[in-house]
C-alpha cells in the first residue's frame, strides 16, 4: 500500500499571513517547522495504518519548503518545481512508486471563497475559478485530476472552510481542521502538538479508504477564470483554445482533466508574467 501526500503550506497549523508562506522571509522559517510537523503526523498516521511506503510531493510556491531532516525516516520526499502535474505529481507514476491513495495536507479554499489565505494558483490575481459551472478550489481541481489515475482522497486538512470545500469532492475523505477562519489573514488555530496528534489519527484511519479503482473519464470539461484586471483576460487569451468569456473573464474546455489542468497551469503562467509590481 503506497499513499502520495501532497503537500500545500497556506494550511498548515498557524499560518494566517503571506509572510508566513513567502520563501525566504523570517516567517517562512518560523513556519516551515509546523508545516513540517503536520506532514510528518500525516505520515506517521498512515504507517500505523499499515501502509507500506509513503511519498511527500511538496505542492506549495517554490516546493522547496519542507524540512525533510525532521521527518520519519522512513518516507520519501519529492521536492523542487517544473512537475508534469506540478501539485499532485506522482499520481500517473506506475510499478512500484504507483499510489493507491492521495492525501491533501494543508490545503486551503480557493479564490472567491472564505478561508485563510484563500486563493487558486495565484495568490491574487484570480478572483475565480470554476469548473463545469463549480467554484473550484486547488483541491476540487486535483481531485478530479487524480480519479483520471483512478487514486482517492482519503484525508484534507487545513482550515475548517478548507474541510468544508472537501466534502463536495471527497465526501469520504478524513478531514482534519488545524485552525477556523476567521478572515482571510486571521484564524483560531491549535497547537502544533495537537494538531499533530489529530492528523496522525486521520491517516491511521485513512488507510482503510485507500485502494485503486477504475479511471474516471469525466470529461469534457470546462474552465472559466476571472481576474482581478481587464488586461490579464486580454493576455491569456493568445493561448490557443482560451477565449474570453466576460468581462475580466477567460473560458476554454478540454477532453479529459490532465489537458484542462495544463492549459489552467499555461493560463496562470502567462498572467504571472504580465503583472506589473505595483499595480497588478
């Protein structure tokens, strides 16, 4: 029983502020232990369920966040960007690193929704996201992304409105609420030794969820985004199949879940890039 953990850092236990996600900043390194914290508890939790191995693929900004020297030793970490499927990588892997669950492990809402640090790829730029008519938060997109490889979600934590978010894409999932929102930069959060200690328990009891089945083609599948500014529509619309569809709006559909997931990554790319310091 092989379980992939992706791992997102805006949910983990105490974080509420970009400073406390932004690489490089004091607060990012007060916060990379507790976010290393609730990723170890992950582990250690599915391991006392009886799995057999256990891969953290590191899902958050530069993917290089996680403290791997304080993690149990035995589990494997894929970290760094430039990933085939950049949050959820190592799903479409096969033999023996192919996974039989997944686990979103500090997750948050997405953009246009309540919730800590809510957002959708971007941090700001995306004031919506939905698929086939659904606001899609990071994990409704990665869900249905891994049930092309035929992987369940069997645990989310993050905030309470993250849990919520989980129920309408992975009901039977484990869920686990490290803080309760209060507004985008505020929380009421818990100790990291108890939310250690209750992760830990949710992924013992996760891997019973785990187990492969069939592939789900659930396509095809449509994606509208809405940014904070006329000109980022305008821009991303020179990708091909984009167009826009409203105002500060852009629509495209893809067959299957890995090409909408692509072109929604080649969408977020080309925006970044026409983001001005100040301004946006």
């Amino acid at each position: 029983m092989r379980i992939l953990i992706s791992a997102d850092m805006e949910g983990a236990t105490g974080v509420t502020w970009p400073g406390d996600v932004l690489p490089g900043t004091p607060l990012w390194e007060r916060c990379r232990p507790l976010f290393t914290s609730d990723v170890d508890a992950a582990v250690k939790g599915f391991y006392d369920g009886g799995a057999d191995s256990v891969l953290v693929n590191e899902a958050h900004s530069t993917m290089r966040n996680l403290l791997l020297e304080r993690m149990d030793e035995r589990v494997e970490m894929l970290t760094g960007k430039h990933k085939d499927l950049s949050m959820v990588e190592g799903a479409q892997y096969t033999g023996a690193r192919q996974a039989d669950a997944i686990a979103f492990v500090g997750y948050h809402a997405g953009a246009g929704m309540e919730g800590v640090l809510a957002h959708t790829f971007l941090a700001n730029q995306l004031t919506g996201v939905w698929l086939n008519g659904v606001r899609a938060s990071e994990g409704l997109l990665n869900a249905h992304l891994v049930a092309e490889y035929g992987i369940p979600v069997v645990l989310v934590t993050g905030d309470d409105r993250t849990c919520e978010d989980a129920e309408g894409y992975a009901p039977e999932a484990r869920k686990v609420a490290v803080k309760d929102h209060v507004s985008r930069y505020a929380a009421i959060c818990r100790t990291p030794s108890r939310t250690a200690a209750d992760i830990r328990a949710a992924a013992k009891e996760a891997v019973e969820l785990a187990g492969r089945y069939e592939p789900v083609r659930g396509g095809p599948f449509t994606i509208e985004v809405e940014f904070d500014a006329d000109h980022l529509p305008q821009t991303v619309s020179a990708v091909p199949g984009v167009a826009r569809s409203g105002e500060r709006r852009v629509r495209f559909q893809s067959p299957t879940m890995y090409e909408a997931y692509r072109t929604f990554k080649t969408v977020c790319t080309v925006a970044s890039s026409a983001v001005e310091e100040q301004y946006g």
